[in-house]
C-alpha cells in the first residue's frame, strides 16, 4: 500500500468464498452482518476507522442473509462476524468488536 491511499470495505458475494475455482492468496478478511442489526451497523463504522489508519488486510463485507452455504460451512453463531482468512480459508472469527483498537489489531498485516 502507497502512502495516502484509503483501503475501503467491498461488498462481497458467497460465491467468490465457496468457489474453489476461485483462488484466494494471503490474509484478508470478511465482515459478516444483517443490514438490519444495529451492532453491525456499528461494527462496520469500527473497521472504517481501523481501514482509514493503515496497514491493515483487505476486508470484504458479506450480508449473511444471503450466505446461507458459508453460514453453516464455518459455522457462524451470530452476527456481527469477523472473519480472518488465510488462502480462503477461516483462521480466526470474532463477534464481539469492542473498540477500534481491538479491530485495528485484527486487521494488522
């Protein structure tokens, strides 16, 4: 990443995760909500702020209504879901973001 530039959050679609035709390369991360939840809604003004710092993972956002093959694959027990992906694969998850910092730390490349 070249100084000045702002990472932001891309809404991503189930396929592009369950696809194995679909290579996935390094760490990134993938922002699971409802459009409706209001701790998600919260959560994802965090991982603005955590992508506006710098040096942080690509992050994806996925709507899980409508992920319903990902949601039972990786198991997904609530929303908001942060999931840490190393070559497609689901490493890590986190459903309570606490603060900016906690979220900067997970994001951390």
């Amino acid at each position: 990443m070249g100084v000045g530039v702002i990472m932001t959050i891309r809404e991503a679609v189930e396929n592009e995760f369950v696809d194995a035709s679909i290579a996935r390369i390094g760490r990134e991360a993938l922002y699971l909500y409802t459009p409706l939840c209001g701790t998600c809604i919260l959560g994802e003004t965090m991982l603005d702020i955590a992508l506006q710092s710098g040096g942080t993972m690509p992050v994806s956002k996925l709507n899980i209504n409508f992920a319903p093959r990902l949601r039972n694959d990786w198991q997904i027990t609530s929303v908001p879901c942060l999931v840490i992906l190393e070559q497609g694969r689901p490493v890590a998850k986190e459903y309570a973001l606490r603060s900016v910092v906690d979220v900067h730390q997970w994001l951390r490349v």
